[in-house]
C-alpha cells in the first residue's frame, strides 16, 4: 500500500466537525467547511431517470437499475446528484446504503459519487458483493471516457474484500483531498480504510448516490468539505 491515506487527509479532514449545519464554520485563518445535508426528498435529488427513483420516509431509494447510455464513456447507469448546498472541493462524505438487489447477484452495487462536473465527468466508490472483476468494489474516474480504477488494493484479478455481502444497511465514509488527491473508503466504522487511491483529475463538484446496474437506496447522507473555488456557497 502507498503511504497512509489517513495521514495525508489529516490536515484537512479530521478537523471537520461531525455535526451538520446550515452554514459553513469560519476559522480565522483557515479554510470555511460546509455541511450539506440531503434528506430524501425531491427539492435536494436530482435523479437522472425520475421514475426509477422513490422517496420514502428518510429513504431514497432506487427502486430499479438504470439503462446503459451507450454514448462512448462506461459508467454508472443511475444515479442522483445533491442539488443543495456548494460544489465542494475537499469532501468527507458519510451515509448508511443498501443495496437492494438479490444477495445471488454477485455483482450487485451502489455506488457513491463526488466532484461531479457532469455526466462523464467524476469519481466514484462502487460498493460490491463482488471484488474479483475490475469494475467492482474499487474507487474510479470518470473522465470523457470509460472508468477507469485507481484503487490501491486492485491487484489486476481481485480487490478489497467485499465492502457489502448481505442485506442490511452499512455505514459508509468517502473522504477526499483535493489538495493531495487523497482517497479513502471506509465501511461500518472501521479505523482502516476499505479503500485507497490518489488522484487529482478533479478539483470540486457536487456528491450523489446511485448505482452502476442494480439497485439500492441511502439514508442520512451528509457530506462536508471546503467549497470550489468556482462556486458560490
């Protein structure tokens, strides 16, 4: 493994609170961290394909995979991207998912997306019962082209151990460094990341949910981080 991300996020991300606000923290002298909340309802989601998606209770839910676009760059099929709230740059994203797809598919998936600058352009961490094939379980790019895995555990024939292999909902953490490129996937609260990569194809966007072509749903999804320079808060 390369050298900790932990450490490298250190600087920036262990000192954002954990409790959400509506404004961003202003420390003199240093960066203004803001907190974006997305409940499960349709003013803060804006789903690719409405109709696949559902809102129920505290729940978005996506009730059933999304199509192939066939347009030349291999991505998720479906998702919805947080409309409230700044593009950020540096991002710690927490939630609890579920992937909803039957436990005998063994590639089912949702994934969780940030710096999303539009349709063929993003990273993302796919959540997989399966980590023997290249698109899954691992943390990818999106840029004008197929996804593309920059994970560190991704030997060429297997991954991490798979981040989800049954039917109840897991804690999820993806933290980014826009600074560093520093990524790091955590699942159920554990000290060591799941997931590692270093990448700075990107610089802020916006976070999202979804899935690459099965189906899922997420709760409590909270993310927060340093706005992008090109958005306003």
């Amino acid at each position: 493994m390369r050298r900790s991300t932990t450490a490298l996020l250190a600087g920036a991300l262990a000192l954002w609170p954990a409790t959400a606000s509506a404004a961003p923290d202003d420390d003199p002298g240093g960066p203004a961290y803001h907190h974006v909340t997305a409940p499960a309802t349709p003013q803060h989601w804006d789903p690719l394909t409405d109709e696949l998606w559902d809102y129920r209770g505290n729940q978005l839910v996506l009730t059933r995979a999304g199509t192939n676009p066939n347009d030349g760059a291999r991505r998720p099929f479906e998702y919805a991207i947080v409309t409230k709230g700044p593009e950020l740059a540096d991002v710690s994203i927490t939630a609890e998912v579920r992937l909803d797809e039957s436990v005998t598919v063994s590639n089912r998936d949702v994934v969780v997306i940030w710096n999303y600058q539009g349709p063929k352009r993003f990273y993302y961490a796919h959540f997989s019962q399966d980590n023997t094939i290249y698109p899954h379980n691992g943390i990818f790019v999106v840029d004008n082209a197929d996804r593309r895995r920059i994970d560190d555990q991704w030997t060429g024939s297997v991954g991490a151990p798979p981040a989800v292999t049954d039917a109840d909902w897991h804690d999820v953490r993806v933290d980014y460094s826009a600074t560093t490129g520093a990524i790091a996937v955590f699942v159920d609260g554990a000290d060591e990341p799941l997931m590692t990569a270093t990448d700075r194809t990107f610089s802020g966007g916006r976070v999202g949910f979804g899935s690459f072509d099965n189906f899922g749903r997420t709760r409590h999804f909270r993310a927060v981080g340093t706005a992008a320079s090109s958005a306003t808060p």
